[in-house]
C-alpha cells in the first residue's frame, strides 16, 4: 500500500500529528486511488468534468475520456464549477462508542469531515460547518477562501461527543441558516426519532438543497459480537443493562437492519443519498460520493 493512500484506513489516519495532515493526506490517498481506477487521465482535472446526461450539449463531450473509460463526461465549465456545501458533525454522547481497536464514531466523522472540507477546497467550492447535539452548537458558514479550511478544522479537533442528541431540531436551525442552495452532508448515527429526522431531512430537499446523509456506526452495533455476558450503558442517559448478548443477538440484529433500512427508505423516498459508512472502513467511497453528487448544486 501507498505511503498516503494508506491513510484512507481511519485506524493510520489517527497516528498523524494534526487534523489538517489528516485531512491533507485522506484526499491525497483518495487521489491516488482515482488515478489508479479506470478513470486514469482524468482524476486529475476532476473538477472540469461531470457525467453526461440527456439534454447535454454534444459539442461538450469529452471524447478523449470517452475513448480512455467508455464513460460519457461533457467539459464543465468555470461558472459550473463551484458550489456551497455544508458539513454537519454530530456530536452527540452515542457518537464518543468506539469497539476495542477502533475509533470512534465521532472520530470518524471528524475526520470524513475534514477530508471533506479539504477536497471541496481543492474544488474550489464554499464550504462550512455545522456541530450539534441537543440543539446547534456552532455554525460557520461557507466560504471559499482557502484560509477558511483552517478554521473549519479547528473546530472540529476541540469538538468533544457530550449531551443527547436532538437531530431533527438542529437540522430544522440549520436549515433556516441556508439562504442559498447548497449540497448538505449530515454525518451521524441517527440514533434518534427517525419520523423526526426524516421531516427535517426533507426541508433541506423542499428548500431545493441536494443531500448525502452519512450513518456511521461501528462493527459492534451491527454485530453484537459481546461475548458470553456484558453491561450495556446508554451513552447518552447513563441507564445500564446487564444481559447475555448470545441471548438477544438474533433479535439485536434484525432490530439495527430494521432501524437502517427505515431511515435508507426515508432518504430514498425524498431523494437524498444515502451512506452507511462503518468505522473499520476507508473513506474513499463517501469522498467519492461527494464528487459524484456535486454537479448537481449549481
């Protein structure tokens, strides 16, 4: 493995020094990867280029990339290019889980976010930042000066998980802050009243912004691999339950593919894409879904 492609795996990504190396050599790796796909030759000026879709102008066709991947792009051009996106961390208490050997939730999120912020720099889109918990704690809005990236990343390295969540309320605040149409990623674990996510996640799409809702969880929520007896405590209200997760693991399960396949269907039936990102994974596929989803914002 690549010296930087590497740290796509958020387990190396956590030895680095700073939040900024980290976001700097996340995208540096998924650059890597992009120059290795069958988009070689054209990863390099990603940011020129989208898909083409019906109705486009032929005289726009990229046929060099055609003929290099057999996939349709059309140049995109300078007024084309640039977009406001706006990246909301929750920082709730349940985000702070991590299994033995992994990060957390939250660090995760953190660091998808600030490879995130930095690719869309490299994009030159405005970018800015939401954080909450029980209601929105911080808000930058999004700019486009380079500088700003700094300042983004910073808030999130003080961040810490505390408080209960309330998901709906603050994305309903964040959403009367967006004036402008942008590209919304919301990175949580959406333990919370999904009926109430979902309404606030639609009022982002009828306000006409685009939407990536990112579910991190981690290996051990979806597997409930605990071992023969073990103590349960609610992250966020401190109850405890003692129980044998041999015992409940069946119905555990089918409980969380329930619970993640309601809130898929949600985004599915307003539009919004959805991502279930776990913590032993690498970050190239959601940073690819930024790129993929970005012409739409315009």
């Amino acid at each position: 493995m690549d010296i930087v492609a590497k740290y796509l795996d958020p387990r190396l990504a956590s030895q680095l020094a700073t939040m900024e190396l980290r976001a700097r050599l996340i995208v540096e790796g998924f650059l890597t990867g992009l120059h290795r796909s069958p988009f070689h030759g054209f990863s390099a000026e990603f940011s020129e280029h989208r898909a083409y879709h019906p109705g486009d102008d032929l005289r726009h066709l990229d046929w060099k990339v055609l003929g290099r991947t057999d996939r349709y792009y059309v140049k995109q051009f300078e007024e084309e290019t640039n977009l406001r996106a706006v990246i909301a961390v929750d920082h709730s208490a349940s985000m702070a889980y991590a299994s033995e050997g992994m990060v957390s939730k939250f660090t995760y999120a953190t660091y998808l976010a600030a490879a995130l912020a930095y690719l869309a720099m490299l994009q030159k889109d405005a970018v800015g930042l939401a954080l909450y918990d029980q209601s929105l704690r911080r808000y930058y809005p999004p700019r486009a000066r380079r500088s700003y990236i700094g300042e983004l990343l910073a808030a999130l390295d003080r961040t810490q998980p505390s408080q209960q969540t309330n998901t709906a309320g603050s994305l309903e605040a964040l959403a009367e802050r967006l004036h402008r149409r942008s590209l919304v990623i919301v990175i949580s674990d959406f333990f919370d009243d999904l009926e109430q996510v979902a309404t606030s996640l639609k009022h982002f799409r009828h306000d006409h912004h685009e939407v990536i809702a990112v579910q991190v969880l981690d290996r051990r929520e979806l597997d409930f691999r605990f071992g023969i007896a073990a103590t349960f405590r609610d992250m966020e209200t401190g109850e405890e339950m003692i129980t044998q997760p041999l015992q409940v693991r069946t119905s555990y399960a089918t409980a969380v593919e329930q619970f993640i396949e309601t809130l898929r269907a949600h985004c599915y039936a307003a539009n919004i894409d959805y991502v279930h990102a776990i913590t032993d994974q690498p970050f190239d596929r959601i940073l690819r879904e930024y790129l993929v989803r970005r012409h739409r914002v315009r």
